[in-house]
C-alpha cells in the first residue's frame, strides 16, 4: 500500500536560500557601511541561479532532510569536467547552457528538436525532494525541480518497436575539459527501459532548489532516476533517442562486470569492489555514527518493484 | 658546513623538522575535523589523505638509499628508520579509519571486507607485513637480529610498496592518473636497486 504524506509546502520555501546563505554577507555589510564600501564576497556556489516560477509540490517527495546546497553544488561526479569531485564546480564553468536545444529521435512517430524555452514551458514543474545514492557508497536528498520525463515522451508518440531510451550527454571539449582525459567513453550515454522512462519517478530536470541547474549540476536539463544508482542520471542532455535494443551506456562499455543496464540501487548485489549494503548521507552522518542500511530501489521499492517482477537482480544488477 | 659531512647536531636538527613536518598532514586533517574544513565528504577525505601519505611515506623511506648512493650524502640514512616509522604511522592512522569509519568496529563485517575483496586484501596484507618491519626498527632488535637477518626481512618493504600501489590502483574506479604515479615512483626504485645488484654481479664475476 502507498502511503503519502503530502507535504503543505515546497521544503525549499521553508527558509529562503539567498536570505539564509547572505546572513553573513549582511553583518558583514552592516559592519562594512561605516565605511560606505559593502561589497559581500560570495563564493561562486553561492551565487543564486534564476528561480523557477510557478512550482508545485510533489506528493513524490520524501520528508527527508534535504542535503545543504553547498554540498549539493560543489560534490559532484560530472567526468567531463574532471574525474575528482571537487572538479565540476570549478571547471563547468565554460558550459554554455544558452542556446541548447535537445534532439529526440528514433523510434519516434514525431521526431522533434526541442529549444531549451519550450522544453522549459512543456509540463507544470514540479518539485520532488529525492533520495540520491551513488554508487560510491554515499547518498544525499535533493530538491529537485522538474516534470516526469512522460511528458515529453507523450509529446513524441513513441512507435511500437521503442523499447528503450537512450539519453545523450553533450560532448564538446571546448566547453568540457574533462574530455581530453579518456575516463569514459565520449559522449556520455545513459539508458532505460521505456517502462522505467515512463515511470512517474522518473523526472526530466531543470532546477535545484527551486533554481535553473547550476552547470556543474547538469545544466540546462538532467534526469532524476531515484531507485538507481546516480549515474544512470544524464546530466546536460543534448539528445534523446529510442531504440529497439539495449542501449550501450557509458559505464557498462567501462566495466560491465561492474556497471549493468540497470543499476537499481541494490544492497543485495554488492559491487564487484566494494559492498553497498550501507551508505553514509552527506551533511548528516558524522564521525560517530555508523553508516546507514541501503534501501533496495533506494527506499522507492513500493513504486518501482513491479517493474522487475520476475526478475533476477541478482544477474541482471 | 657540509652538505657531504654535516655535523651531528645538524643532522639532529633537520630530524627534527622533519619529524613536525611530517605530522603537519594529521594536524591537518585532526584540526579539519574540528573545524569543519574536511569539504563535503570529510570521512572519505581522511581515508584517502592517511593512504596517500602512507604511500608517500613509502616512496621516501625507498627513495633514501639511491638518493644516498647517488649524491654521497651518507647522512641520509640517519632519516630512514624515521620516515619507515611515518609510513607505517600513516597506515596505521588509514587502519583505523577503516575499522572506524567504514565498519564501526564491525568486526565480522571487516573480515568479510578483507577476505571479499581483492584491493581490501592486498591493503591489509602490506599492513600486516609492515608491523613486523615496524616491531624490529630499535637499534637493540637490530643488534639482536643481526645485520644479515635484519635486512633479509626489511626488504619485505620492497613487497610492501608494490602491495600498496595495487592496493590504491585496484580501488579507483575509473581515472587511473593518481596511482599510475605513485606506480611509476615505486617501479623506479625498485628498478634502479635491481639495476645495481645487475651491476654488482657483473662487477663480482669479472
């Protein structure tokens, strides 16, 4: 059975972000006025984004204590802006989320190129507070803003051989330093079964708390995949494709002994190096806590287990 | 002063900043911890920082013999017991993080994690084979060993850094640039002692 608990408001509203994170700057400025020079230093992750209008709440979201912003913006895994991840917030900089547009093909009845502004205003945003586990053992809660990716898919009419979706990621060294370095297979491509596409979970994504992505985040449009592994969330999406078969992703060409098509956050399967029976939640456990247990579909099982009936996860992780 | 014959109260004095410098990386993460200043992830930062100074520790204790030969600096040996003494300090410190952090004291869980997987294996074992090294360091186990036998067992520092560089390489998941490093230092040490022994070889048959 599916209990919700329908939270009265958007979490992110709670406390404003620019009025929490400028209580500083403004002592700062009050003690800064008697000499008549208030210029605040805000660090770059601090810079607000523009906000997202008309944003409803989501009966999706967990009542969980959202992971601070800070670390939400500046602990990312983003490889094509460098394999460390303390890189993305430095180096993404140079992504340019203006003009973009993202191509969707394939096995599709309307095949379209869609401008970033229509995609923006192609379904009432809403905001779903999502777990995130990666599959490095540590997991956070993020405000995430968007619309499930149905939407779109509804707007495309896919044709009845589409089984799967594969999801582009922008590849220009240009603008993405990392791609000199071969981590990965360029571009980065993610991939789901059409019925995981369509699932309500499933959300196409422009904002975080409430604002457009920052770069480092995925700008200008991501997936949030919660049950899965972080990873199989595309981030910077500059095509959308269906297919008939598989699609080849990017972590499962890597390593497939270790990265399978469909990365649902198991603690059951460990990874080949490292167990992921328990996770540590970034900003709240500390040096005297033990880690947590890891959920199966990253604590989503009642919505998402149904997928997989008949499934062995076990071979098919 | 000299830098082929420094004085024996100057050798004792760069010992001992070099002895503060090497604690300066644990000040830093201990002083980090309560500060706050770890980033976003400051438990995963301790592990890797006490593994990286382990190596670290590692490739100097190595690097003190060729360099020592290759200068005539001979003083430079008077520093290696105490830098093979940070190297396993730091291991120890990496030890600790493991049972604490990862496993909270869990001790069946740790076993599993040691016996499961490959690079937990081989970190655990360049541990293991560091005490003994670490056990045997004061000059009276050196006296009581004898010289021959004493040194027979210190070059399991050989095995030790190779296990180590495996240890880092087989944990990273994807960009291999950090231990490839660490890999080219250790195989040039130890290249350059069996290029030696090459050399004295051919020097003893002729």
């Amino acid at each position: 059975m599916l209990i919700r608990n329908r939270p009265d408001i958007v979490p992110s509203e709670i406390t404003s972000r620019q009025v929490y994170e400028g209580r500083r700057a403004f002592v700062r400025n009050l003690g800064r006025a008697a000499f008549a020079a208030a210029v605040p230093a805000v660090p770059a992750w601090a810079q607000p984004g523009p906000k997202l209008a008309g944003v409803k709440a989501s009966t999706y979201s967990t009542i969980e204590k959202p992971t601070p912003y800070k670390d939400v913006t500046t602990y990312n895994n983003f490889y094509e802006f460098g394999t460390d991840k303390g890189d993305p917030v430095q180096y993404a900089k140079t992504l340019k989320a203006r003009p973009w547009s993202v191509v969707v093909e394939g096995a599709v009845k309307k095949p379209r190129t869609f401008a970033i502004e229509d995609l923006l205003k192609l379904a009432g945003m809403e905001e779903r507070v999502y777990r995130m586990r990666c599959v490095e053992g540590w997991s956070m809660v993020i405000p995430w803003t968007g619309y499930p990716l149905a939407e779109l898919i509804r707007q495309v009419e896919p044709a009845g051989n589409a089984k799967f979706v594969e999801f582009i990621t922008l590849a220009d060294k240009a603008q993405m330093p990392g791609l000199h370095v071969p981590a990965l297979a360029w571009p980065y491509v993610e991939g789901l079964r059409m019925d995981e596409a369509m699932h309500p979970l499933t959300l196409l994504t422009f904002g975080v708390y409430g604002e457009l992505l920052p770069n480092q985040n995925g700008a200008p449009v991501r997936l949030a995949v919660p049950w899965k592994y972080g990873f199989k969330s595309g981030k910077s999406i500059v095509k959308i494709r269906f297919t008939e078969q598989m699609p080849q992703t990017s972590w499962n060409r890597a390593a497939p002994q270790e990265y399978g098509f469909y990365s649902n956050v198991n603690p059951a399967v460990d990874h080949p190096r490292w167990s992921q029976a328990t996770e540590r939640r970034i900003g709240e456990d500390g040096f005297f806590q033990k880690k947590r247990q890891t959920l199966p579909f990253n604590g989503y099982a009642d919505q998402v287990a149904s997928l997989y009936a008949g499934m062995d996860l076990k071979k098919l992780f | 002063m000299s830098l082929r014959q420094p004085s024996p109260a100057t050798i004792g004095r760069v010992k001992a900043i070099l002895f503060v410098v090497s604690l300066l990386p644990l000040v830093r993460l201990v002083a980090g911890a309560f500060t706050d200043a770890l980033g976003t992830n400051p438990l995963e930062l301790i592990t890797r920082s006490t593994g990286t100074w382990t190596l670290v520790f590692l490739c100097i204790t190595l690097a003190l013999t060729p360099a020592r030969k290759l200068s005539g600096w001979h003083w430079l040996a008077r520093y290696r017991r105490m830098f093979g003494l940070f190297a396993f300090f730091y291991a120890a410190c990496h030890f600790t993080t493991f049972v604490w952090f990862d496993h909270f004291f869990d001790v069946a869980a740790i076993w599993k994690d040691v016996l499961k997987r490959p690079f937990v294996t081989v970190g655990f074992a360049a541990l293991l084979l560091l005490v003994p090294l670490a056990i045997t360091s004061t000059n009276g186990m050196m006296r009581r060993l004898g010289a021959r036998r004493w040194q027979a067992l210190h070059r399991s520092v050989h095995l030790i850094a190779i296990l180590g560089v495996l240890h880092y390489w087989w944990l990273v998941k994807r960009d291999l640039t950090q231990p490839a490093l660490y890999a080219l230092v250790v195989v040039t040490l130890l290249g350059v002692r069996l290029y030696w022994r090459h050399l004295g070889r051919k020097a003893a048959a002729i």
